[in-house]
C-alpha cells in the first residue's frame, strides 16, 4: 500500500533524478545550516522546542536583532535568519542570542555578498523575487522575500 509519505518520497526522488540529468547536481542529505544557523530537528523533522534560558537583560539581543534587521537592506541574503530571530524580540532565549551572533559570523565570512547602491542614475528597474511555501517549521507559512 502506497501511503502519503512514500509518495512524497518518491516524487522528490523523481524530481531529484530529472535535475540529474540536465543539470550537474549533488544530493547532500537533509538541510542541517542555513546562514550559518544550526536547524535543530527531532526525528519528525518539527524544530525542537527543547527548554532554552531566558536572557536576564535582553537589551543586548534586542540592539543586535535591530542593527541586523537594518543591515537586511543591502543584505538580503540574512533577511530570512532575521526574520526569524525578530520574532523573539521581547522575550529571547539563549539560543537566539546564539544565532544572531552566528549570523554575525556569517557576515564576517561572506563581505562581499551585498547589494551595492550607488548614486548613479539608470532608466532599468531590476527587481527580484523569492517564495519559499511552507518552510517556516515554526509556522508552516511560505516565505517570501523581493529586492528592487
């Protein structure tokens, strides 16, 4: 009996199997990191939601969560990482703190992945677009994300 699961797991194999052949393409395994940011999974796949400290002042997460939120501008390459960690503004745990310093880390790494703004003028618009349906564990809502 075919079941819902095993479905799905052969479709993506499916799927994974036409990239091969038109494209150069190597199956790492499920994601692990994104941004520098360690994806903690139980065994369904669900984030974990093991017990975590509260900060006891979480004035510094919160300067740091906003300098990065401003930084997304010409760094759209985090804006997914601080979205995430700005929902935990009022209240965030040690392991929030954790990863915005992992995203700082990553931004030390990678210095020359931002959007360059200049002061020149040009008549062509560019814009670019993102969405990502359900991929949000904590949520199950798609991500989306445009750059003009």
């Amino acid at each position: 009996m075919i079941t819902p699961c095993s479905t799905k797991v052969l479709l993506f194999q499916a799927t994974k199997l036409m990239l091969h052949t038109d494209f150069k393409i190597k199956d790492l395994g499920e994601m692990r990191y994104f941004l520098g940011l360690e994806i903690a999974r139980n065994k369904d796949g669900i984030m974990d939601t093991h017990e975590d400290v509260a900060l006891s002042d979480p004035t510094r997460n919160q300067k740091l969560v906003g300098k990065l939120l401003y930084l997304t501008m010409t760094r759209p390459d985090i804006s997914y990482a601080v979205q995430n960690l700005s929902q935990f503004m009022h209240k965030p745990k040690k392991s929030h703190m954790e990863g915005a310093l992992r995203v700082i880390k990553y931004l030390k790494n990678a210095p020359g992945f931002g959007v360059m703004l200049t002061s020149k003028v040009s008549k062509q618009l560019s814009v670019y677009c993102d969405v990502d349906w359900a991929t949000s564990p904590m949520t199950r809502r798609f991500v989306s994300g445009f750059v003009v």
